[in-house]
C-alpha cells in the first residue's frame, strides 16, 4: 500500500472545516484557546480516552455522545480542564450545546474536550460569545488554528495527513494533538482529534482506533504521569466514495495502516515537544516472549528518570537502560539481552547477554549529542516487539512544573 | 513499650565494632570508599534484596551466604556496583574471603554489598590493600566512619539507634543506610545495615525484618527506579542476654516495634537526603479498602515527577495529587476522598469527595515553603493505611544525574 504525506492536518480529509482564536478563558493570555472541527456530512465516530479514575467532566459528556457512534463536531477549549469542578458536567453539556446551536446540528453530536489547570470552575462567558464567533469563521485553511489552539506549553503545532487509495477512491485521514504541558503548567494532558473521508462504519472505527492506539498514543510517555483529560477521537464522514469498510478486510487493513501512520507522527511530535525536552527518545524492543513484555520493557525504559537525565547529559550510562529493563514487572530471562544505542550519528553496542562491551566513549558521545535517540534492545526469546517513545528529563521540565500558579 | 533514641549506629548494640577508610576505589576521588561492621559473637542474620532482574553480583553471594542464617561481619564497597560484570560473582567472593581472613571468621558469615556505577570491572587491587588495613582497625566507636564510608551523592550522614527493655535485659538496634545517588551517579541504590544485641532466632529474625521492610524501607520513593543492588541486612549478636525470642511472642513484637521506628527514622533520612531534594514529602493514606491499595495509592502519590516539581515550587496544585491517585492500579471510590495538605506553617484541606475545595493560596504557600511536606489522604473506604516517603524534584536532581559520567 501507498501512503502519501500530505499537509492540511485535520481539514485534508474531504469536507472538514476547522478554525481556532482566542476567547479568554485565561486573564493575561492572549495565546488561541478555543477550537472547533466540524464535518458536513455526518460521521461515523470513535473516541479512546484517559484510564484515569478521576475524570474530566468532557470526558463524561463525550463518552455519552459517543454512544451511537456518531459525531459531526469537535469543540476544544485550552486553559481550564473543567475537571473536578462540581458543575463541570453540566457546563461541558452547555459548551455542547451551544457549538451545537451555532452549527445546526445536534448536541449529541459534538465531541467535547478541554485542557489546562483542574480544580477551578471554567467560566463560560469567553466561551459563549467564542463560540458565537468561531463557528461560522470555520473554513477548509483553518486546521493549524485549531492546532494552535489546543496547544498549552506545547512549543510546536503539531498536525499531519495521510492519504492512500482504495479501488479508485483517494482517502484521507488527517489529525492534530497537543503534546505534555500547561501554561500554568498541570497536566501533562494528551488530545489528539483525527479526521478522515473513509467511508467506514462506527464499529470498524472503533476497532481500527483501539489497535492503533495501543501501539502509537499509549507507547508514549514524557513523565508518565496520565492525564484526568487525555482523549483521542476520530470521525469519519465518508466523503471519500469508497466501498463502506464493515468488516476487517483488506480496505480496513488499508485504513489502519494509514491511521498508524498518522498515530506515529503525532506521538513523535508529541514526545519531542515533552515538556523541557531537547531530545526524542525511541526504545524498540525486538525478540520479546509476549506483546505485553515488548511493551512493559520499554515503557520501563523510556519512563526511567535517571535514562532519561543521562540521555539530557549526553551520558551513555546503559546500566540505567539495564536497570529499567530489570525492574520492569513482567517474566523474561535478562541474560540474553542485547542493548544498541544508536542516532544519525551512528551506533554502538552496549550489553550483550546482560554484561557490558567496551565501547568508544568518544562515538558515544558524539551518538548521543544529536536530538532523536534509538534505544534497541534485543530480548533474544520470542517474536513479539513493541516501541516506546518519550523525552530527556531536563532543567526545563523541573522549571515548566515547578514554577508557582500565577 | 517505651523506645529510646541512643548515639552509636551500628556500634549501639553491644559487641559490634565497625569502622570506614578511604581505598581508592575510584581514582581521584578521597572519599571514605570502604566499610566494614564486625560482630565478636556468632549472629542471626537475614537480609532483603531488590527485586531488580538485574542482581548486583554482590547480592547474588549475600543471598547465597546468608542461607544458613547467620553472618558476622558486613563488607561494604562504594564507588563501583561489581554489577553486569561477568567476573563479578567471583570477584565478590574474594572480598568475602579477604574479610574473613583478616577477621579470622568463615567467607559464609561475610555479608557484602557494593554502589556505584554497574558495568565497569571492579579492581580488586585497593579492596585487598583496604580490607588489611581496616579489618584489625575496627572500633566500637567506627559506626559514623562505617555510614560514612557508604555515602555516595548522600549529603548527610544516616545512623541511629534504639534501646527498649525486655524483661530485664536491655536491648538495642541500630543502622547506618545510604540513600539515593553516587558520587559518578547512576544507580539510587539503597543499603541499609542494621544490628542488634536481641538474643533471636534467624528465621524470626527474617520474620521481623521483612514485616517491617515493607512498611519502610519499601514505601521510600526517591525516583521511582529500583536499582541492581538494593539490600536491607540484620545480623543480631544475642549479647543483650533476653530469652531467645523463637516464636512471634510480646518480646517478638517489642522487637518489631523497635526495628520499626530505626527502620522509619532511616527512610525519612534517606528520603531527605534524596538526590537534589529540598523537601521530605511523607503521603500518608487512611480508610483504604485494603492495605495494598493503601500503598499503591502513597506511593503513586510520592512517584508523580508532577507532584514532585509542584512541592519544589511551593505551588498546592493540588489537582496533580488526585490525578496521582486516580491512576493508581487499584480499584477505589475516587469519589470519596479528602486531600489535605499540611506541615509545621499549618494545614489545609484542599479536597473534598473529590471536588475541590476553596483555600488560602496565601497560607498554601506558608505551609509549602517549609522542609517537611504531609499529604494527608482520606479515602473514607476500608480500615487500611500505609505512608511513604519521598522528595521533591529539582534542577539539582537533574543536574547531579544528567553529568557526565567522569
């Protein structure tokens, strides 16, 4: 299959418009914090959300929005996560209905997610007359704006598309995320809304999210914190003209291989814009005797603190990427494991079946200066592989967290 | 039963000497690099280890000499972590046999343990020279030189004692432990040795150790990473004259008692002293539904990078600690809990079934500006607790542990 990059973000797929400004939900901010995604044509939907025991209130009134599979409208405010707030379901609800109003369409059909510092009651005046101006400013150029307006301490926007062919049909899927951070930092919350033209069923893009997720949105980390707000939704309005996907045949397989695609580069995007990051760190994991082990093995790594300041020093300290994979909770043999690190630069082994290898601390050195990482670990006992991505651990991250809420 | 807090360390309990020298071990540093305890009586001896899959060569020949039960002497090494190497094992038994040669006992009744950078090979040639020189050095007054001699970034220096009476014998129990960080940083690993003139028998002596370790040494968090050489040993002379303690009787129970507040007042040094730290944070949760979920919920709390960054700045955002809560891998009524914050400035209740609840920012700060941090967690759920300990994380953290290893 051919998958071809192409720009638009989430307006590239046919019959999306999108737009972002600022509403002032934050004083002394003048940064876009509201945004909208809307389809014309109605869509099939599916969303996977934070495993977090404390919810969002937009989490609450999406999960129940979602419930038929339907959607035509994203609308996403940054600034206040409307969570733990005792009025918080009720004015997320109200922020549905009022983008509803401003659309012609349902309630039940908006997608709702916000973003920012938890515990204080979001005030709904800026988002009203927001949403009263954005709606019908909605245009197939606005996807960066919506990008733009989602973003918190994100330093990067982050959008991409994919398009592909099924039969004679082009199909697009498109997405944009904001990455790990506040303002006034909180959360290190984790949205991404992907659109596309398939036309495919609400159930088959529920699955084709699910699979899709395991491997992409929930293999990255940056401080392993997780969100009370983090949410990945995807509509679907079927402008594409294609064969309806019902089932999981070749045109599903087509469908996700493209939704990877674009799952990868979010989560990439997502991990090298961590909060004070100055490097992307991917640990693959090859050789493993189970999927989950793949998976636990380098998550471990990847949320190591002490892998991730020596990554920050430049420091090829592979015990720490030894030690990670020793205390991860999962059953395999550590003495037949392999450890290669490697970037642009070039790569070096580090451990073979569990003890160390000489290396050139020079070449190391000169390795780990660069800004993207690739931490391999060979298990040597199964077939099962997994890949993690995630961050340096720098002065940064503790000046973003640590300063005070002001 | 009362317990009183005495001068001594290691060397409190009657007939044990100890004593700590600088060897050489890492060339160009002067620090104390060597350590040695030593009973003139025969001990019950038990220990804990990591749980890492990689295991500190040192640990693999403790666990091993340790069989039996008993030991008289601990050897104790910083600066190298005899870890990954494959002549490690051999290498560890030859400091065993070193010890024991000088100190004219059995190579089995040597405990050893070694931090510090892993997978880099250990020179035996300063151990042998130190081990010469410090065994016939050994003094009832060489505790502090002993907890000295295995600090590694450790700031301050951790020993105490407790006495109690049973009966009319005397008893006492004292350590020495190490925190988090080394000198060339790279494993937080934690030692601990302990010793007792309690009359005992091993298994109890086990008994006792691994009660208590769990509520203790196991609930101190300083980044999350368990390190290759983790261990937590006893060894107890019989010298204090009390009956022997052979079954979990009263006298079983003064002694865990005992053992408990040495073990608690060793944690909350090392959690003080964590690499970086400014604060000790202590997260104690009451009305848990089991104890287990008593202690995944502190110690998720104690663990959050957010939570951690958020003490060092002084800011009560408190939405951070419940988001810690809520993704504990546990199953709870997230709906129930109360949040306070507390320390000698004063306490506030920053959360109330869930929900947020108004506070002076003013007085937050007040109370968050002091040294010792209390988060105080009522799940109102069960009849179970459990408290850890931690620290905040800084730009020191990340500075000692992103340099480079030279």
């Amino acid at each position: 299959m051919n998958y071809t990059k192409i720009n638009g973000g989430v307006c590239a797929p046919k019959g999306f418009r999108a737009g972002g400004i600022h509403c002032g939900i934050r004083k002394n901010h003048t940064k876009k914090d509201l945004a909208m995604i809307f389809s014309e044509k109605p869509c099939s939907a599916a969303a996977v959300y934070t495993r977090n025991k404390v919810l969002g209130a937009p989490i609450i009134v999406t999960r129940d929005h979602l419930r038929d599979g339907t959607a035509r409208a994203v609308i996403c405010n940054s600034g206040n996560a409307n969570t733990c707030n005792s009025d918080g379901v009720e004015k997320a609800e109200l922020m549905c209905s009022l983008a509803a109003k401003a659309l012609g369409i349902d309630s039940a059909d908006v997608i709702i997610a916000s973003t920012g510092v938890i515990g204080q009651p979001i005030a709904m005046e800026p988002i009203e007359k927001g949403i009263a101006a954005l709606a019908p400013a909605l245009t197939p150029e606005g996807a960066s704006d919506a990008a733009e307006a989602i973003m918190t301490t994100d330093t990067k926007l982050k959008e991409c598309a994919v398009s592909f062919r099924l039969g004679t049909n082009a199909v697009t899927i498109g997405a944009i995320a904001k990455g790990s951070g506040m303002i006034s930092p909180n959360m290190a919350t984790m949205l991404s809304f992907i659109t596309s033209d398939a036309c495919i069923s609400s159930a088959m893009l529920g699955e084709a999210l699910r699979a899709v997720v395991d491997d992409t949105y929930n293999m990255l980390s940056v401080d392993g914190d997780t969100s009370t707000n983090d949410m990945v939704s995807i509509m679907a309005n079927g402008l594409a003209g294609n064969p309806l996907i019902d089932s999981k045949n070749e045109a599903f397989d087509a469908f996700v291989g493209a939704l990877k695609i674009v799952a990868t580069e979010m989560v990439r995007m997502m991990a090298a814009d961590g909060e004070g990051a100055t490097k992307l760190l991917q640990c693959s994991v090859t050789g493993a005797p189970s999927k989950e082990t793949a998976k636990k093995v380098a998550k471990s790594v990847i949320n190591s603190s002490l892998v991730k300041t020596a990554m920050f020093g430049a420091d090829a300290n592979w015990g720490r990427i030894l030690c990670a994979i020793g205390y991860t909770d999962a059953e395999f043999d550590i003495g037949s494991i392999d450890v290669y690190i490697s970037s642009e630069a070039g790569q070096i082994q580090v451990c073979k079946n569990g003890f160390g290898v000489p290396f050139s601390e020079e070449k190391a050195k000169e390795i780990l200066l660069r800004n993207e990482i690739l931490i391999d670990i060979l298990m040597k006992q199964g077939e099962f592989e997994a890949t993690a991505w995630g961050c340096d651990l720098t002065y940064d991250y503790v000046k973003i967290n640590g300063d005070y809420r002001t």
